[in-house]
C-alpha cells in the first residue's frame, strides 16, 4: 500500500508541475490554425465571399473580411496568449456560424455534431476563455508587469492545500 501512495504522490507532483503543459499546447494549436486560415480567407477574399454567398450568409462580402480578420487578429493573439480570453470569444462565434451554416446539412444527431472539427475548436476556446492562457503567455507577464492581482483560478491554485 506505501508503494500505491508514493506511486499516487509521485503522479500529483508531476502533474502539477507539467500544469503549464495544456494551456500553452492548446494556445499554440488553435493560434496556428486560426492564423493560417485567416491569413489564407484574406488572400482569397473573392473566393470566400462567394461560398458566404452560397450559404445565405448575409452582406458576404462584409462577413468575408470580418471572419477573416477576426480568425487572422484573435488567433494571433491567441497564439502569443494575449487577451486570451477576449480573443476567444469572436472565434467561438465564427466557428458557431461555420457549423450553422455550412455544416448545418451533415447534422443528423448529436455524435455528428460532436465529431466536427470546429466543435473541437469551439471546446478548447471555451476552456480558454474560462481557465486562462496559462503561465507561459503575454497576459501573465503584462499583469506581473502592471503589479496586477491574481486572477480567481490563481489566487486558488497558490492556496490549494498540498495533495495527499
């Protein structure tokens, strides 16, 4: 049984030192994805306000730009983990409107609408914007910086008791 709780013991440290793992790993995935589609939609803005155009999107044109900006800027700042939480927000939008839209006809229950891809997305930019950037990100050096406090999740984690 000693063996069992150091095993157990040993697992809690190295889980909490990795703690910083997740949310750099999923800042830096969906920053890159988001960047790069943005980037790519700007490049062809003909071609995506024609698609928008298809799926009954109105004032496409206007929607082409805003989406592609809004992939391009916010996934970006994703990416460097600044403004996490406010940069998260417009893509859960985007992605919501992109399922509603366009894959709006592949939806015949639940389990299809939970294996897009864009779920995913729309999964992690929630636990984003809800849990932070995570230690490795600009908005932790820009409130350290500013003197600012802790933020909820933060100020628990330091005065968490020690696992047993």
């Amino acid at each position: 049984m000693d063996a069992v709780v150091r095993i157990r013991r040993f697992m809690l440290v190295a889980a909490d030192r990795l703690s910083w793992l997740p949310p750099t790993l999923a800042r830096v995935a969906i920053g890159v994805v988001f960047v790069g589609t943005g980037w790519g939609k700007l490049h062809n803005l003909e071609k995506i306000t024609g698609f928008f155009t298809e799926l009954g999107i109105p004032a496409p044109g206007f929607n082409a730009v805003l989406a592609s900006c809004a992939e391009l800027v916010c996934g970006a700042l994703i990416l460097v983990g600044l403004l996490t939480r406010l940069a998260s927000l417009p893509l859960i939008v985007v992605m919501t409107v992109a399922i509603l839209t366009a894959k709006r006809g592949e939806i015949g229950g639940l389990s299809d609408l939970l294996g897009f891809v864009e779920t995913l997305y729309i999964v992690l930019l929630a636990w984003l914007a809800t849990a932070g950037p995570g230690p490795l990100s600009l908005d932790r050096v820009a409130v350290r910086a500013l003197g600012g406090a802790a933020g909820p999740a933060e100020t628990r984690a330091r005065t968490a008791p020690a696992h047993n």
